[in-house]
C-alpha cells in the first residue's frame, strides 16, 4: 500500500518559531510537494521538488524553505513563523508529471501559530 | 488571475440526479488534467485522469477542451456517497495546479 507520511496531524507553535514539518514517501517517487490549504482557497502550492537537492518555488513560497536531501524525504521550513500561516499543510508525492500521473498525499498537518 | 478556476458552489442536488462541474485553466502549455475528490477533512484522492478524447469511468465522465481551456466532470445519477468537494488539476513542467474546488452535496 502506498504511503505518504507527514511527521505531526497537529502543530501549536509560537510567533517567531522555527518550524519543521517533515514528510516521507515509500513509493520512490521523484516528485514531492508542499501545499497549504485554507478555506475559499484551495490547495495552493508553496514549493515543489523533482529531484533529490533539487527545488523549485510554487505560488507562495515567501516565509517558507524546504531541503530534500534524500530522495523520500521533503522538509517544509517555517524560518520565523507567523499567525498568517495557521493553516492545513499537505505533502504529495508523484511520478514525474504525464497523462497518467496520480499524487499522493498525507493525511495534512494542521499548524496554529500563536 | 488564477491558474485554475472553479465555481465553488455548493451544489446542492437530489440523488439520482446529473451534475456537471466545469473548470477553466489559463496555461496554453499545460501537459496534464485531472479531477481529485477531497472529503470532509481527508486528503485529496485522484477521480480520474482526463483526456483529449474524453474518458468515462462508471458514472463519471470528465472531458477536455483545449482551445477553450476548460475541462469539465459530468456526474450521473448522483449517490449520497458523491458529496465531497471536487478539485479540478491541472499538471505541466513537474507541478500540479489546484483549483479551489467544487463543493457537491447530493440529498436523499
């Protein structure tokens, strides 16, 4: 069965924190992504990565960094967190983009930021 | 402007009934289309793969136009197990797209 894992469903952190949200896929997929979703908004992309070390930014990636420096695992970095970014996390994985290509997600970490 | 637009709705349909989603995407190069289904605080699920040609699977049937940019996902005789939101996605260059999606409620 395929699996994509976040670290934590729910998160409380502090204005200013540093915050580490972690995920890991056990399907060697070359994709992974990061996505938050907020009421109204839908899943909005804030990095995304096709390749170990390698990274790209999504629609929002300011206030967020991400590492991926082995091929299951993708980091999502919070630097200096923000109420502003209170809100469902979702990590995906995927084969590299076609026709057919289906993502998969984890089960989404909830962050509050206080 | 969004790169992928939907009609939040909700639809609020009787079961049995036929519902149509529509969804417009504003990148010409975009490779690849689909539909994922998103219940109540569950991660999304692919639906379907969508096709220049069109493709059906069941009761659903999702369809492609490239030179209007839109694709679209027509829903037959709608069952209670149907009501989740419906995210239209859109792929190209290892990313993928999400609309806001498609809110559907199907009652008895």
């Amino acid at each position: 069965d395929v699996k994509v894992t976040q670290s934590s469903r729910y998160l409380v952190k502090r204005t200013g924190e540093k915050v580490f949200l972690e995920c890991v896929q056990d399907m060697d997929h070359e994709n992974m992504f990061w996505y938050r979703q907020d009421p109204g908004l839908g899943l909005r992309l804030i990095y995304f990565s096709y390749d170990v070390k390698m990274k790209e930014k999504g629609d929002i990636p300011e206030g967020y960094s991400v590492s991926r420096e082995k091929k299951e695992r993708f980091s999502l970095i919070l630097e200096s967190a923000s109420t502003n970014q209170t809100s469902m996390y979702l990590c995906a994985s995927s084969r590299p983009i076609g026709g057919n290509t289906e993502a998969f997600f984890g089960q989404g970490t909830r962050l509050t930021v206080v | 402007r969004k790169e992928v637009e939907q009609d939040p709705g909700p639809f609020n349909v009787p079961e049995g009934a036929t519902v149509a989603f529509n969804c417009t995407y504003s990148n010409s190069a975009s490779q690849s289309f689909f539909w994922y289904r998103q219940d109540c605080r569950k991660e999304p699920k692919l639906l379907m793969s969508v096709y220049s040609s069109g493709n059906e699977d069941g009761r659903f049937t999702a369809q492609l136009n490239r030179a209007s940019q839109y694709i679209s996902l027509l829903i037959r005789d709608s069952k209670l197990s149907d009501s989740a939101t419906y995210l239209c996605v859109v792929g190209g260059y290892n990313k993928l797209i999400f609309g806001a999606g498609t809110r559907l409620a199907v009652h008895p």
